[in-house]
C-alpha cells in the first residue's frame, strides 16, 4: 500500500499543546527562582537554613492524552492496512478541506473511503448522529459517567466524517469523476466496545480485521486510470484548501 502524506494536523496540534505546556511550566520555573532569590536574602537577615528551588515538570494535560491517542489510532490503523493490502491501494493521511479534516483516506480497486479513527477506551453508543462513550474498568465496572462525543466544533464521529466527505464527492462529480464515499468510524483501543448503535449513518468498525472484511466485501470496482485521477484531484483539492485555509489564531 502506497501512502501519501497530505497534512499531519493532529501531530501539529499535540507539538502545540506540549509547547504551551513547557512554556507555562516556565513561567512557573521562574517564579519559583524569584521566590528563592528572596528567600537566600532572607537567610542572611534570619540565619536560617538556605532553601532549595524545586522545579518540576507539570503531568501532561487531558488535551495531551486525547491527541496523542489519537495520533497513535491513525498511526495504528496505517501500519495494519500496510501490511494487509497492496500496491494497488493507496492511504492519503490529513485530507482537509472547509468542512473538516478526514482521518485516513483509502482508494482502491474496491472503491474510495473515508474513515475516522477513534483511539477511545470505553463502550460506544450512538443514535444517528449523536454518539455516547462510557469508560470501564479491566473488570467491568463503569468509572466514568456517560459523556456525548463530540469535537471542539461539537461534531459528533459521523458528522466529522461526514461532512468533509460530502464536499469531497461533490467535488470529484464536478469534474466528471462521480463517485460514492464510504464513510468509516474506526474503532481501534483494544478495550473499545461498540454498544447499542441505532440508525447509524456511517459504518462502524471495532478493529482493523473488520474494516478489511468491509473493504473485500465492496461491490464496487474502480479501474486503475480512474483511481490515478481521482488521487490527483483529492491532492489538488486538498493542496487548495490548505493555501487558503485562514491562519491560526495564537493561544
């Protein structure tokens, strides 16, 4: 399987939170140095014992721990269909456009597919368009209390995946390619566990076995010429999007 490196804007968003965390954590550093600044003066005027500065690194934030997880997921769910599928199929990472970012998408000789990969321990509950997750433990009791899932646009996993790949078939029919999209949530931490799901509007995979099964079991057949173009026009767009994309504004 060929892959085609397109953005990497969950890696740049974790590198952003580890910045801002080393960068409050020394601030914090320097008020310590003054306070023991004013503490030596002190110990000349009282006699009394020398205080030590303590610096210490502050534990990385939730926001960490989402990112890199999701991270790791995207990375996971490469590596696995790198070794189950070849040359003919070709992963494009960090496809973006003004409806969002798709996760992973998959083009090959059983169609075009764009998946979000959800790297979240807990049982996993939707209706539609809203999704619920719930942590439990290894013995299975339940330790958080059940939570919609949603991203910082409050977009639940379908919407996420969704929304983009409806621009981008629009895109693709507008210049003569038709083509439908499959539209995938991934389900990929090992404690994961889909619940009860009714009237879905994606399919839903709990491991990467099973999104291959999806993916042998497509009706669909595209030829290599029309896969070549369509990889080029979902670069094309991409590259479009990203040099007009508005810059970030500073936290």
């Amino acid at each position: 399987m060929r892959v085609v490196p397109l953005s990497d804007h969950p890696g740049a968003m974790l590198r952003d939170a580890r910045q801002r965390r080393a960068a409050r954590d020394a601030a914090r550093s320097q008020r310590r140095w003054g306070a023991w600044l004013r503490g030596l003066f002190a110990v000349f005027r009282a006699r009394r014992p020398l205080p030590v500065p303590g610096p210490r690194a502050s534990q990385p934030t939730d926001e960490e721990g989402k990112l890199a997880a999701g991270v790791a997921g995207e990375s996971f769910v490469a590596g696995e269909l790198g070794r189950a599928l070849g040359d003919e199929w070709t992963l494009l990472r960090g496809y973006r456009n003004r409806r969002g970012e798709i996760d992973v998408v998959l083009l090959g000789p059983r169609g075009l597919f764009a998946i979000e990969v959800k790297n979240q321990n807990g049982r996993i509950d939707c209706h539609g368009d809203q999704w619920w997750s719930a942590r439990y433990d290894k013995y299975g009791n339940q330790v958080e209390t059940r939570r919609e899932m949603s991203d910082r646009r409050g977009r639940s996993p379908s919407v996420q995946v969704n929304e983009p790949a409806t621009l981008l078939e629009g895109f693709l029919a507008a210049r003569g390619h038709p083509v439908t999209i499959g539209r995938v949530v991934a389900l990929v931490h090992p404690r994961s566990q889909l619940g009860r799901c009714t009237r879905p509007t994606v399919e839903i995979c709990t491991s990467v076995r099973e999104l291959l099964r999806m993916l042998d079991a497509s009706p669909v057949s595209v030829p290599p010429s029309e896969r070549a173009a369509l990889e080029q026009l979902i670069i094309r767009d991409h590259r479009f999007h990203a040099q007009h994309r508005p810059p970030r504004r500073a936290r």
